[in-house]
C-alpha cells in the first residue's frame, strides 16, 4: 500500500509536468506560426515587386501569317533626270531578255507622278515616280523596271525609292502630296545604282503599339547583279534595272505581352492574407489559452499555499 502523503504529493507534480509540456508547445507552435506569417508577408511584397516589374518590361512577342495575297504596295522614285524606259509585273521569277534596252518601251504598270515640297525643308520642290507595287505571292508577281539617264554630273550615279504599305491608299488619298510628305516623313528610303540589275525582295513587318495603333515597315534584302552592256555603239548614259519581289508569304507582327497576369496576382494574394488571418487568429487563441493556462496554475500553487498554511 502507498501512503496518502505520497499520492498527493506526486498527482500536483504530474500535473504541472503536463501543463509545463503543453507550455512549451503552445510556445513552439507560436513562434512556427509567426515565422511563416514572416514568409507570407515576403511573399506578398515579393508578388506586388515582381508585377510591377512585369508591367514596366513588357515581353516582345512575334507571331506570321500566311497570306497568298499582299495588299500591292506603293513604290515612290525620285528618279531626278532620270527617265522610265519600261514596266511590266512577270510570273514565276522569269524575266524575258531584254529587247532594245535603253530604247522607250511599254509602261505595264499603274504610274502616277507628283509633285509636293520637301517634308523636311519645305521650301523644294520633290518630283516622285509612284509605281504600284507586286500583290500575288503565290505566283512570285514581281515587277520589273528599266531606267536611262543620259548624262550626270556625278562620278555615281543612283535613285532614291521608298516603300509605303498601300498603293490604294495613295490612290483613294484627296491629297496626295500631303500622303507622299507623310509616306517620306514615316518611311525609310534606298537607292539602286545605275550599270546593275538590284533584285529587291521585301518583307512586311507590322508593329502594334501599346495605344492600339498599327506601324508598318518594309524589310528587304537586295542583291545586286553586273550588268553586260551588249549596244554596238559605247554609250555614255546610265541604264538603271530594279525587280521588286516579295520574299515570302507571311506577314509578321510584332507586339509587347506584359507577362503579369492580374487575377493570377489577385488569386495568390487572397491565399496569402488568408493565411495570415488564420495563423494570426490561431496565435491570438494559442496566447489566450497560455494565459488560461497560468492563471490556473497560479490559482492552483494559491490554494495549495493556503491549504499548508
């Protein structure tokens, strides 16, 4: 048998083990709950710094279409003293050979000439040859077209050109000097020499821009062949020779995707803050129990002092 003394003795003793124990644990779990509010409190400022970032540094994204039809671009030379000899659109990457080059001869395609003040002084005079351009790419449309000066001051001798995206644009346009200033103020020009043959082949690139407007502009690759000049007599002109050609079939655009996605954003911030509510509301309750807890035992340890006295 055990005596009284020692059961009561031992029984406070377990149970302050008990309550010391779940003390520490409570304690623990207090501290676990606080650190990852820490976390969660990193992860929102690190969400908010990553969106922002995101929205100042849109990505680039590049997408082609494929289309079997262009809208026939417009083909502005300032030929200067230059005169067009002939034009004519061919098929399938042939080009007859030439009859009577440097000689006058059939004008094929859709010209218009014009005359406006220079966009840049605005005090000369511009004189522009307005060809349209190819539209069939199926069938590799190009267009072909001979040039003859006959004397220049120059040791080099070349024309200016510039493309714009739509010859009927210039067409349907009611001012069309005031389209050619604009067309020379957007886009950029080239020049081919005089003595070769510059095979021009173009691609079209269009760029959406963050108000929703739409920018178009020319690429092009050139390459330029030696002309043989077989006349019997030796001639002191310039023939000038340009095929302007498509270079593919796909239109490509260009735009900026700003990446951060807002409801993403949203989504994980309300995970984030509900979390904070519960570890905060679990702490807020692991803090009243520990004071529960303390004021009972110093209730207990009271009686039993008061009991011994």
């Amino acid at each position: 048998l055990v005596p009284d003394s020692e059961l009561g003795t031992s029984a406070p003793s377990l149970r302050f083990s008990k309550t010391c124990l779940k003390n520490v644990f409570s304690v623990i779990l207090l501290f676990i709950y606080l650190l990852l509010m820490a976390v969660a409190v990193f992860l929102v400022y690190q969400t908010i710094s990553d969106f922002r970032e995101k929205l100042k540094h849109p990505v680039m994204s590049v997408s082609y279409k494929e289309v079997s039809l262009y809208d026939a671009p417009g083909i502005a030379f300032y030929p200067g003293k230059a005169q067009l000899l002939s034009c004519k659109h061919h098929y399938y990457d042939h080009i007859p050979p030439l009859v009577n080059p440097g000689q006058q001869g059939k004008i094929e395609c859709s010209t218009w000439r014009i005359n406006y003040t220079d966009p840049f002084t605005n005090q000369t005079m511009k004189y522009a040859l307005v060809v349209q351009g190819p539209r069939d790419v199926k069938k590799k449309e190009l267009v072909f077209l001979q040039f003859h000066l006959n004397e220049t001051d120059q040791d080099f001798s070349a024309i200016d050109y510039l493309l714009f995206s739509s010859f009927q644009e210039f067409i349907n346009s009611p001012e069309k000097a005031e389209f050619m200033k604009d067309c020379e103020s957007s886009y950029s020009s080239w020049k081919f020499s005089g003595g070769f043959r510059t095979w021009v082949k173009m691609s079209l690139v269009k760029t959406k821009e963050e108000d929703g407007s739409e920018t178009v502009e020319f690429k092009q690759e050139t390459s330029v062949v030696n002309y043989i000049d077989q006349r019997t007599k030796p001639r002191s002109d310039q023939l000038f020779f340009v095929v302007f050609e498509w270079k593919d079939p796909f239109i490509q655009t260009v735009q900026d995707i700003i990446t951060a996605n807002p409801w993403n954003m949203i989504a994980l911030l309300c995970g984030i803050f509900l979390a904070l509510f519960k570890a905060a509301d679990f702490a807020k309750l692991s803090v009243k129990w520990m004071i529960k807890i303390r004021k009972r035992h110093l209730k207990r340890r009271s009686q039993a002092m008061n009991h011994i006295s």
